[in-house]
C-alpha cells in the first residue's frame, strides 16, 4: 500500500526501470507495453528520468482509443507528452497502435503482427502495464463487449462504442502471456471493483487476467485504507 496517486507513480517508475535493465541483461531488448491515465502518465515522466537502457526499449501500446492523432482522446498524445519528449527512446523503437488507419481490422492484425516480430511468436512482452476501471474493465477489455471472447487474436477491436469511442486492444491471450504484469490503482472510485480484482472475480474483465506473475500497487484511497 502507497500513500497516494505520486507515490504509485514514482514506485512504478523504479519498477518498470528495473524490469527494464533486468530484461535487457537476459535478453537483449525489453518490451513493455502501458496503458492509459492519469497516474500512469505520472509514471512515464518519473520513468524518463530513471536509468533505463533506452535503445533497447520496444515501447507497445495496451489499448487505444480511435481518435485523430493528436487527440487529447488518444493515449498515445499523453505518451508523446509524459515520456517521449522526456527520454532518449529511438523513434523506432516507439510503436504506437495504428488507430488512424482506413481499415482498422487491418490495422489490429499489422499491430498483432510487429508484436510478433519484436517479441517473438507467440509475442511475449517482458511488463504489460494495466488499469482498473470502475466498471471494472481493463485495457479496452470491457464489460459486454465481443472483444472479451477473442482468444485467436492478440489484438482486436472493440464491436461498440465505449464512452464515446471505439477502441483497439491487447486481448487476453497477450496479456496472459507476459512476463509481468503491473497493476496501478489509485483513487476512491476504485475501492470496490479492486477488492474485486483482488479475489479474481471473473464477473469483471479484469478478474479473468492471469495473476500469478502480477504485481499491484495501490494507494490508501483505492484499498479503502485512507
């Protein structure tokens, strides 16, 4: 348990960079992939300021809202903002997801493709970073969705709008199959959907995530400790 949101975030900084010299040591590259929010934007600016071997990061999105580049809708606008004005990562070795192409089916499977290529196949990535929303869902893994039954892809669009915007994914297979996963949760409004997550409750999407190789860190608010 952390004091607050900035606590998670500069823990999760540490974290991620130790992951990252640790995978590099082993094998060569690390390839992380984070989603959105705000606490994680707060980790990125804390992570461009680590010791982390940034030439061989393969930096991945977990989700992506369909929005023009640019948009503040985008997650990949806040990681251009947070981490990629901030630290040293080669242009190549930023990959974010394709949601601004004509054809979006075709767009999930090139994505499904370079993980692939970077990460092996079946892809691999060393620390999948995830969220938890209050309803529940993580990643754009959300409640009701037809996304939540892909098991033949590692990246899918959701069939609907949510909040206002279609979404590209990491599905479960690709998540599961990581190396880590780190889970940051901050805030009141997620007191009870974390319990859940905590006892593996498969009613939400985030509880069907594999657990054993998860790491949570929380703060007072979300824990109902504050």
């Amino acid at each position: 348990m952390l004091a607050d949101a900035d606590a998670v975030a500069r823990c999760a900084a540490a974290r991620v960079a130790e992951e990252a010299r640790a995978a590099v040591a082993q094998r060569g590259r690390f390839a992380f992939a984070v989603s959105g929010g705000s606490t994680p934007w707060r980790m990125l600016r804390r992570l461009a300021e680590e010791d982390v071997p940034w030439p061989r990061v393969e930096l991945f999105q977990v989700d992506e809202r369909v929005a023009p580049d640019g948009d503040a809708d985008r997650n990949w606008t806040h990681v251009r903002e947070s981490l990629l004005e901030r630290a040293p990562l080669p242009e190549a070795g930023a990959h974010a997801m394709p949601v601004g192409a004509a054809d979006l089916e075709q767009a999930a499977r090139d994505y499904a493709a370079l993980l692939a290529r970077i990460a092996g196949a079946p892809p691999i990535l060393d620390l999948v970073h995830l969220g938890l929303g209050p309803d529940g869902h993580t990643a754009s893994l959300v409640p009701d969705d037809a996304v939540l039954g892909i098991r033949d892809s590692d990246v899918a669009l959701t069939a609907r709008l949510y909040q206002g915007r279609r979404r590209m994914t990491l599905t479960y297979p690709a998540l599961d199959r990581a190396r880590r996963l780190l889970w940051l949760v901050t805030g009141g409004s997620k007191r009870e959907v974390l319990a859940r997550l905590r006892r593996g409750d498969p009613t939400i999407p985030a509880g069907r995530v594999r657990s054993e190789r998860a790491l949570l860190l929380a703060d007072r608010e979300a824990l109902g400790e504050a």
